[in-house]
C-alpha cells in the first residue's frame, strides 16, 4: 500500500440527521438540504468544512424489515471508475452532486445496498471527493446482531450480509479509515486501518437508547487511545415517533481520547478543527506505535 498523506489540519462536520420517516423522496431531499447547510459553515458562522459526514441508514428507517424495501443498487468496484450518471442508485446520484457543487468530501452516511446478480443486501457507506467521483465503499463487516433480555432485541442478519473488506481513502489533508456501527466494538478494524496508514477514522453509526449509554463514549475514545488517532461517530437524531430509537451524541475524539465535539440528540451538526499537532504530539510522548511486541503477539493487520 502506498505511503499516507501528509496529514494536515482540516475541518470536519458530522451531520446528526433528523427528519427521517418512511418517505425515501423526503428524506434524500432533507438530508440535501443538511449537506448544503454544513458545506457553508451555517452560512458562515462556523468553519466550511473540508469533510462531511451523514450518519448509518441516513436515506431509510433502521430496521431488517426495512432494508429490502429502500435497497438501492450501487454496483461500484474499488479502484476502477464509477459512472454517476449511469448509476442505478437515486441515493448515490444525490450524494455525488451534493458533493460536487458543495465542494467537499463526502462520507454518505450509510444506505441499505442490493448487490446486483445476487441479490444480498448490505448496509453500506460510500465516499465522494469534491468532484462527486464515488472512490470508497464499505459494508458493515460486523452485523448488530444483540439480544439484552427486557431492554433490545435486534438481527441485523435476518435481512443483511456481513461486508468482508475494510477500506479506507485518501484526500489531500489525511488517510482516512471506514467502519459503521457496530464495527466499533472489534478493535481489530480499527486498529488493521490504523496500521494501513489512517489518521482519521470515522464511522456512520446508530446505536441506540440501550447501548449508546453504556458504551458509545467508551468505544471511540478507548479506538482513538488504542490507536492514536482521531475518531468519529455519526449518529441520526433520535426519533420516539420511530420503532428505533437512536441515541445520538455524535462526536468527535482526539488521539489523547478527549473529546472535542459532541452534540445532544436532537438534529444538529458537530464541527471540528482536526488538529495533526495532537496526533503527532500523542504518537511522540507516549511512542506506542514504535514500541508493539509482534514477537510475543500477532500483528493483526498482517498479509491484509
């Protein structure tokens, strides 16, 4: 794999996504609208971001019995281009304009995704570069499959299959690694993206009134301290008219594992100044990167 970008100070904007009902029209044109308002900074009263971020099933309701029905097909192969205007997917047609005439990098959140030829559904995140060209994709590896007795029960897999790639992508400010949701809790992910080079990772996500209590904070700042780098969580605003009730927060960790942005759980938009200083300064004072024993352990990201 090539070298990383020189990683270099940006501004990130993660879209806390509200709004969103059963009216697949609606929601793509809601969720214009909230790319549109994050690109300007709010017109201008916070920084333009470099990159935005829209939160996991962003285009859809978050349930397996949803899936099959707001499946789009986005038929991308990694590494060879893409055409838009050909595509088969309304979701990723928004998306890559939206990109285009904002002018920013796009994470697109996460969409139920229907692979052509077989059929299999997904939950899938799919990048823009400022020039609405789609140049990442990644399913969700690990599928919410839990069941906590009197609180939730939720499979994933009764609709979807599990991705079996991790993935990341360049931009001219930094490496950037992909997980969504539930892909948080296998550290193995991030820290394979970690090792690949990525000084960012950044996950569209949804957990819920249950887990995000216990866990959501933890979770990012234990991978961001792990390993020393900065990461991000998206989640859509939490909706009590919806049978899942997101719990929001969505969040941004520095290497240290402070948190430097973070929101409620109403629809809002999370900015922040990502600062490489605080990466490099972690990496140097506390040099775990340099001083990892392979030969008493595995290095995970190995032959990947």
């Amino acid at each position: 794999m090539s070298s990383a970008p020189t990683f270099k100070p940006f501004n990130l904007a993660l879209i806390q996504l509200g709004q969103v009902g059963a009216d697949k029209d609606a929601n793509l044109r809601h969720a214009r609208d909230m790319i549109k308002k994050a690109a300007s900074g709010e017109g201008g009263t916070r920084p333009k971001p470099h990159l935005v971020v829209l939160p996991e099933c962003f285009n859809s309701l978050y349930g397996h019995v949803h899936f099959p029905v707001y499946a789009e097909t986005i038929s991308y192969t990694p590494g060879q281009p893409y055409d838009i205007a050909s595509s088969q997917s309304q979701t990723v047609k928004m998306l890559s304009a939206a990109a285009k005439e904002e002018g920013v990098w796009l994470i697109g959140g996460s969409i139920p995704e229907r692979e052509a030829g077989t059929g299999k559904l997904y939950n899938t995140a799919t990048v823009y570069s400022p020039q609405g060209e789609l140049v990442a994709m990644h399913r969700k590896v690990h599928l919410f499959d839990i069941d906590i007795p009197g609180k939730i029960k939720f499979k994933e897999s009764e609709t979807l299959s599990a991705g079996n790639t991790i993935n990341q992508f360049d931009t001219g400010f930094a490496r950037i690694g992909l997980g969504i949701c539930y892909d948080v809790r296998f550290p193995e992910l991030a820290m394979t993206n970690a090792r690949k080079g990525c000084q960012v990772l950044i996950y569209p996500s949804a957990f819920n009134t249950t887990t995000g209590p216990l866990h959501w904070e933890l979770l990012q700042r234990a991978r961001a301290v792990d390993n020393q780098v900065f990461f991000a969580m998206c989640s859509p605003a939490r909706d009590l008219n919806q049978s899942y009730h997101a719990w929001g927060h969505s969040m941004v960790v520095d290497p240290m594992g402070k948190v430097i942005a973070e929101t409620e759980h109403d629809e809002d938009i999370v900015y922040a100044q990502i600062d490489p200083k605080v990466f490099e300064d972690a990496r140097a004072g506390i040099p775990v990167t340099a001083q990892r024993r392979f030969d008493v352990y595995p290095d995970v990201s190995r032959g990947l």
